[in-house]
C-alpha cells in the first residue's frame, strides 16, 4: 500500500523509507506539517505515520486538518512522549494508533499490518482468492500450495489486485500505490510487472485480464 511518512528527523525518516520499500509498500516522505497537508491532499494514502515534533505545525495540527477537511486513511501517530493526555489527544483528534519512540522495526510493521486488515475491513491476515492463497503478515502468496518468489514491486502489484479481485484496477491507481513519488520508474514498469505475475501465476493461479485502455483485473472466476 502507499504510505506517507511525515517525519523531521532524517536518520530515522530514510531508515523507515528503506524498511517500509523493502516490504513492498509505496513510500512518499515528508518533513514538516505544510508539506504533508499539501502532499495528503493530492495523493491517495492508505497510511499516514505521522510524529507529533514538527517543525512548523506539530502533528496533533496537521491530524485535525486532515480529519476536518476529510481525510479518512489511518493516521500512526510516532511520539517521544509518554504522557497519557498526550496519547488521549491524539486519539480523540483521529489517530488510529500510537508508538513510542525508540520502538522496534517489527512492531512497526505488525502495527501497519494490522491498520491495513482494519482499513480493508479484513482482520485475518490470510485471504484465499481460488488457488491463490495471500498471507500479508508473511508477506507470502502461493498458487496451489506451490510458494510464488516475488520481488517487492510484483507483490504490491499482486496485493493491490487481490484486495479489489474481480474489479477493474485503473493503471494510475496501481501506479500510484506501487511506487512512491520520488522513485524513478520507467513508463512501462506496471506492465513489466504485470508481465511477471503472470507468469509466475501461470498455470494453475488466476488470470490477470487487462482492460484496454482502463486497467487490470485479477479474475479469480
């Protein structure tokens, strides 16, 4: 899924945008509240890890901006405090979840997990789609009981086409929950993957038909 990460602190920022891509989410970063507001605005995020020490406006500002004006994707709120008004602030402003700093990449990524499956409406982490069985806790899929080996951006594809099977997926949307804005892409980098998934689903998974000049849709029958 695509993920925007709104975070000052520059270490920590590129190390969740490296740990965030490399388990095949889109990942767009940001470092002060305006920049988020305008970036939210625009782009369709299915997470926001948002820390509440900006530099301009703090996050509890920016959170109440995006609820006002709409703004229904999951909000990870990061924070060094620990104080119990903060947390209920937060909460009550929207926030889905918090996290203290320091905290551990995995519990980060099973928080993330467990946000996407509550934003899906899907609190199991498995779903069987015909032959093709998809574990996003493991990051696993396989056809038949036989393990597919898929590189990130196959899997976000193949995600992004699972969770709307039997749906038409519009390319730009596909385009822009696979690959973060500053990630340099070629014009035909949906289409390669596509490509592969289907050979790697081929012979007993399900078909991904492509919808000429609209889209894909994984057909699970």
């Amino acid at each position: 899924m695509r993920i925007l990460i709104v975070e000052d602190d520059a270490p920590l920022a590129r190390g969740l945008v490296a740990l965030l891509r490399t388990a095949g989410h889109a990942v767009d970063h940001v470092a002060a509240g305006e920049d988020a507001l305008l970036v939210a605005a625009g782009e369709p995020y299915a997470l926001i890890i948002l820390d509440v020490g900006l530099p301009d406006l703090d996050g509890f500002e920016v959170l109440a901006t995006l609820r006002r004006r709409g703004e229904r994707a999951p909000v990870l709120m990061l924070t060094a405090r620990d104080a119990l008004d903060d947390r209920i602030r937060g909460l009550d402003l929207g926030a889905d979840d918090y996290l203290r700093k320091p905290f551990a990449p995995e519990e980060l990524e099973a928080r993330i997990r467990a946000l996407g499956r509550r934003r899906g409406g899907d609190p199991t982490p498995e779903f069987v789609l015909g032959s093709l069985t998809i574990n996003r806790s493991t990051g696993e899929a396989r056809v038949a009981g036989r393990a597919l080996d898929l590189r990130r951006r196959e899997w976000a594809v193949l995600d992004a086409l699972a969770t709307r099977a039997g749906q038409i997926v519009a390319r730009e949307t596909l385009h822009s929950e696979v690959f973060g804005f500053d990630e340099p892409v070629g014009q035909n980098a949906i289409e390669v993957n596509i490509t592969r998934l289907r050979a790697k689903l081929a012979p007993d998974g399900p078909e991904i038909r492509t919808v000429r000049g609209v889209g894909y849709l994984l057909d699970v029958g």
